[in-house]
C-alpha cells in the first residue's frame, strides 16, 4: 500500500448498531421535536412513536419538558444529562447529543436508560444506614438509662433500709421499684432493636397493669373522687374498651365529670387530632377552662 492510499475502514450499519444497544435510542428532528427513529429496544420498551413529539409521546406533556436539555445540546454541541422521575416513579437517565449527517441535517440522539432498579437500591441502602444510625443512638440511650435506673434503684433502697425511715415510706418505694423494672424493660427492648434481634412478643394482662398503675391513678384522680378499678371484661366491652372479637383493647377517651358521672365515651380516637378533639368535646360539654 503506498503512501498516497488511505486505509480501509469496515462498513457498518448504522441502524443494526443502534438496534444492538441495550438502552432506548431515538433520533429526534430538534426543530419539531419528532421522533423520527427508534431503534428495537426502544420499540420493544416504548411502541412505535414515529412522527410524533418526544415531549407528548414519551412524558405525556402538551410542550416541551422542563427537564429537557436537548437546547443546550443543539447550541453547546455537548453532551448534556438528566434524570428524570416521572409520576409512576420510574426513574430515567436521558442522555441528548448532537449528530449532523452527510446531508447537513442536524438531529438529536436521544438515549433513555430506566435506572429504576439502580435507584430502588440506592434508596434501600440510604435507608439501612439511617437504620443502623438509628439502632447505634437506641443502643447508647439503652445503656445511659440503665446507669440512671440503677442510681434511682440504689436510692431508694437505701431510703427502704434506712432504720429511721417510716412506715409510710415503703410503698412509694415499692412504687420506685416498680418503675425502675418497668423501664429496665422498655431498654432491654432498646438493646434488643440495637443489635437487630427479635423481640418475641408475649401476652399483656392489663389486669396487672392497671394495679400497678392504681396509685397513681389515685394520686392524679384526687381526694375528693373516689376510684374504683373493676377487672371485668363485660364492664370493659359494654363500653367499647376491650373488643371480644379481636381480643384487644381500643384506644378511648372518657370524659368524666366532677361528680364521677361519664359525660361521654369517644371510641374513635384519633392520634394526629387528639388534642383539638379532646379541646372542642370539653367546649361541648360545658366544661370550663382552668
């Protein structure tokens, strides 16, 4: 081959190389913004769009997509990118560049990759960190208030052993103690949601639970009314509190006047309004403000 000569280059197809890519590819006629090819996968992903506008025919707008960068394309020369979450959260990476054939028409080749799954991941990574963040904050909480239970515990039974100490004092600190399991319980809890271990749940006897709550109940209720704590499920279901059905407690407010009467039972408890409820029934029911 002598010096003069070119080298030969093999002749490919433009078209079957396009059809061999994995992602959607379209050329579109920037001018109009008509698609005016499509290779297979875009076909296969998209149907046949042919003749129509990118912006209607792939993202359903009536005009051009604000995400699109095809302009800075056209003018730059450039590769310009974007990802774009469409409505049905699928994400897309679009990538546009400019192409200029022999016959000096200028196009725009679009290619589309669906990143969605790569996304979804990404998402569930993100995620598991903030767990694991979370999981290390409960695991430290956990220990610093197993260091203050078991001041309050010392405490108080040193105030139990005291020789001087009276009689009236034994019960509170019967109370303290109660607490202080209650609580140790609530972090064992902690520690377990720390190290990502199954809590095994088990049955709640609100029997047990309410005579232990009873002196405080008592304390918070008053001198001059008197309490009563009656362990019968018919009481209970007659007032829409236990559901036999289910064999689970409701969450109800009771309104209960000044002479122990019940004003009114609301069984449909709402956890974001609670307060506003809770302020609006006692307006009803002519209770006045302290």
């Amino acid at each position: 081959m002598s010096g003069s000569e070119l080298p030969m280059h093999p002749s490919y197809d433009p078209q079957s190389l396009l059809n061999a890519q994995p992602v959607m590819v379209a050329v579109i006629d920037p001018a109009s913004y008509t698609i005016q090819f499509q290779n297979e996968t875009g076909l296969q992903r998209l149907g046949d769009l042919s003749g129509r506008s990118c912006y209607e025919a792939i993202a359903g707008c009536p005009t051009p997509c604000a995400f699109c960068k095809m302009p800075q394309a056209l003018s730059t020369g450039e590769v310009t990118v974007n990802e774009v979450c469409l409505p049905n959260k699928q994400h897309l990476l679009v990538q546009w560049s400019k192409a200029v054939t022999h016959d000096g028409h200028t196009h725009i080749i679009e290619t589309i990759t669906d990143v969605t799954a790569h996304k979804r991941l990404e998402e569930a990574a993100h995620r598991a960190e903030k767990m694991e963040a979370l999981s290390r904050l409960a695991g430290g909480m956990a220990h610093d208030i197993n260091n203050l239970l078991t001041v309050i515990l010392c405490a108080s039974e040193h105030i139990a052993h005291e020789e001087k100490s009276s009689q009236s004092a034994v019960e509170p600190v019967r109370q303290i103690h109660g607490a202080v399991n209650r609580a140790a319980e609530l972090t064992r809890r902690l520690v377990a949601f720390s190290h990502h271990q199954m809590v095994q749940p088990c049955q709640l006897d609100l029997n047990v639970v309410l005579n232990e709550l009873e002196p405080q109940i008592r304390a918070l209720a008053g001198k001059g009314i008197s309490v009563q704590l009656v362990p019968d499920a018919k009481l209970a279901t007659a007032l829409g509190i236990f559901n036999a059905e289910k064999k689970a407690a409701n969450r109800v407010t009771v309104y209960i006047g000044k002479d122990g009467k019940i004003l009114f039972i609301d069984k449909s408890v709402k956890t974001m309004s609670h307060g506003s409820d809770v302020a609006a029934k006692l307006k009803e029911l002519g209770v006045a403000k302290k």
